[in-house]
C-alpha cells in the first residue's frame, strides 16, 4: 500500500464524496430531471408535445384536426413524442386522444433512457394509463435505453408502483431483462435500492436472478443497491435468497456490498454481511480500497472501529488506516 495516511478515529474532515464507488445512480428518475434541466429544450418541441405534456385537450384536439404530426420525434436530449409526454405527466384522457389519432405506442424516446410511453406511464404508477398502452399494444419487454435506460418493469419496481409491477408480470414482462448499459439495473436492484419489500418478495417469488451481474458503468447487484441505502430488511431478504455477500459490483468503481454499507455508515448493514461471510479485505474496482479504507474516506467512524475490531488490516500500531 501506498504510504498515505488517515487517523483514527477519522473526523469528518476526512470526508469525501460519498457517492464514490458504488452509489446507485438513479436515486433520481432520469425521465423527472427534465423539467429542472431540459426547459430550455422545450423551445425545439412541436406544439402538440407541449399540449401533451401540459395536459391542454382543446389545443391537442385542435391541433390534431389541423393533421398535425402525431407522431413527431423526441426533439433535443429530454425529448419526448407527444404521447410520451402525456404519459410522463399522467394525462389519461390526452392520451386516448393521441393512440385514436394514430400515435405509435412504442415509438423510441430521447436519448436520455430511450423511454417509452409505457416506461414513462409505469414510473408515474399511472394504472389507467398502463392497461390502456396495454390494451393498444404496447410491449410490455421493450428493452431498457443504454443511459439511465429503464425497462418497464424496471421503472415501476424502482418507483415502489407493487399494482404496477404485478400487472406487468401478468402480461409476461422479463423479470430478469438486461439494465441498460449505463447506470441500469434490473427490477431487483431497483426495487431493493427504494427498500420496496412487497416488491422485492413479488420479483422474488417470480424467478428474479438474486445474483444477477450488474451492468459494466455504475452498476449494482440487488445486495450491493440495498446495502447501499442501509435497508436491512432488504438485505436479510436477500442473503436468504442466496445473494453472493462477496459479489463485485460494476468495473467501474464497483465494490462489494460491504464496501456499500461502509461508505454510507450503515453499521447494521455492515454486521449482517459481516456475520454472512462477507470479506473484510475485499477490495473495490476502480480505486482499490478496502471497505475499511472507504468507511474511513468517507468520515464513518462508527464502522472504522466496528471494523478494526473485526480484523481488519491496514492499521498502524499508532492508529492510522494506511492507503
């Protein structure tokens, strides 16, 4: 190890970012951030996609007797069709309109996630509006955009939407679809990241990979997301699946799920997987730290000490974490 030094007991002046080797990028819909940062681009939107998505009937009517496009691409990067719009923003009754005018239900969505209407109808929980795509056609397996991509049933198991969730499964929806490449997750891990235990026993009870690889950039096994964000229901619930306690995460600053709870300080988290065989030296992808060492950079002292009383090495006799 290098010589690089750290006292113990570590004070919050040590901190760093403590989103750095695993965190779970989609705490945040992607599809949401649109309205903070992507208002400018409504300028480059027809006029039906901002009827749609401000829930206007009169204008999308009107609009759509004048034969304007219904079917108009997403324009700029949180771009959306019309339909999409109004599905994002929960407008059952605009949407009829748009799918009685010809509006293709699984037409492509921006570049941000690639969402369908459908994805976009079911990470709102919008029951209504799911049927209805549903019943229009709309395919219930649409494979998850490359960024910040979710599936369907990916996109409602991370919101938490369990009537969502168990209608998709009745229509055959993938409960283990690929995430997409960057910052994907499987319905899983998304649903152990937001402690929905209801959604997590349905997924479970409906074949899900308890060990599923996680995508290569900024991906996590369902263990590794719950343990994350400190769910120890969750993480019970899962190592008694038969979750690997020792899974890497993704190549890219990947850790395992112990370097997961370390660096957030959820010392629960940290015993269970502890008592579970998880390996104390193991070290992350990308920077190469022990869970000892991230818990330490990340100012968490209380699982510095539980650790260093566990065995962990990489202590001075003078009490610093070496790095």
């Amino acid at each position: 190890m290098a010589s690089q030094l750290v006292s113990i007991p570590s004070s919050k002046a040590h901190s760093q970012d403590t989103s750095s080797s695993t965190q779970l990028s989609t705490t945040k819909d992607p599809s949401q951030e649109r309205v903070e940062d992507g208002e400018n681009e409504e300028e480059q939107w027809t006029d039906l996609q901002l009827a749609a998505k401000d829930g206007n009937v009169s204008s999308v009517e009107d609009l759509l007797s004048r034969g304007v496009d219904v079917n108009a691409p997403p324009r700029g990067y949180y771009g959306n069709t019309a339909l999409q719009a109004a599905c994002l923003f929960g407008h059952a009754d605009i949407a009829g309109l748009l799918i009685s005018a010809g509006a293709e239900v699984d037409a492509p969505g921006g570049n941000n996630g690639n969402r369908r209407a459908l994805h976009q109808a079911c990470a709102i929980g919008h029951t209504s509006l799911v049927k209805l795509l549903l019943s229009s056609g709309a395919d219930a397996n649409s494979p998850a955009g490359r960024y910040h991509g979710r599936t369907a049933l990916q996109a409602a198991a991370e919101a938490g939407h369990l009537t969502v969730v168990q209608l998709l499964l009745d229509v055959g929806a993938n409960v283990n679809a690929p995430p997409g490449a960057t910052a994907g997750v499987t319905a899983l891990a998304a649903a152990a990241s937001g402690a929905h235990q209801g959604i997590v026993e349905l997924l479970l009870e409906n074949g899900a990979d308890v060990n599923a690889k996680p995508t290569r950039h900024k991906g996590l096994t369902a263990l590794q997301a719950a343990a994350l964000n400190g769910n120890l229901k969750v993480v019970n619930r899962l190592i008694e699946a038969g979750a690997d306690v020792n899974a890497t995460g993704s190549s890219f600053k990947g850790g395992t799920a112990l370097h997961a709870a370390s660096e957030r300080g959820h010392v629960d988290v940290v015993k269970r997987l502890l008592e579970s065989g998880a390996d104390i030296e193991a070290q992350s992808g990308w920077g190469k730290q022990t869970p000892l060492q991230s818990a330490a950079v990340c100012g968490q002292d209380e699982v510095v000490s539980l650790l260093i009383g566990r065995g962990a090495s990489g202590v001075t006799k003078g009490g610093t974490i070496l790095f």
